[in-house]
C-alpha cells in the first residue's frame, strides 16, 4: 500500500484525484492507495510503524525529525 500524507486538505484532494486518474489511466487493478490529511509526524501512529518500508518527501522537509519519531515509536512499541 502507498499511503500520502499531507497537512493540507485541498493537496489530499488533488493528489486523490491524480492516483485515481492514473489508475482508470494505465489499468492499474491493484492499485492500493490511500492520502490521508494530517502531520506526517504522527503517521506511526495512524497506519503502525510496522507498515512502513520507507518514507519518501520533499527535499525541503525535516527527514531527521520524521526518522527519530519513527524510530522512538517503534523502540516504545517494542518495550511495552
């Protein structure tokens, strides 16, 4: 599953609309996505930690502070 996130609700929309106009596009029948509206911040916690292969952003982000959430996520999951 590839999952898309972002804090703006009108970006969640476009980028809807643009993998559902790729899917009917190229035939894509397995086509498993979703774009949810929140901080990427907390996408461990929305989807589990376990989930996720790898993360993929825009240049501009602080993939530091999203790798450290990810991982102190997954450590406390560990440990409880």
């Amino acid at each position: 599953m590839v999952i898309g996130v972002d804090v703006n609700s009108w970006c969640v929309k476009a980028a809807t609309e643009n993998l559902e106009w790729l899917e009917q596009e190229y035939h894509l029948t397995d086509a498993d996505f979703r774009v949810i509206q929140g901080d990427v911040s907390h996408l461990a916690e929305r989807v589990g930690v376990e989930s996720v292969d790898c993360t993929v952003s825009e240049p501009d982000l602080d993939l530091h502070y999203v790798r450290h959430r990810l991982v102190h996520t997954h450590r406390k999951s560990l440990t409880s």
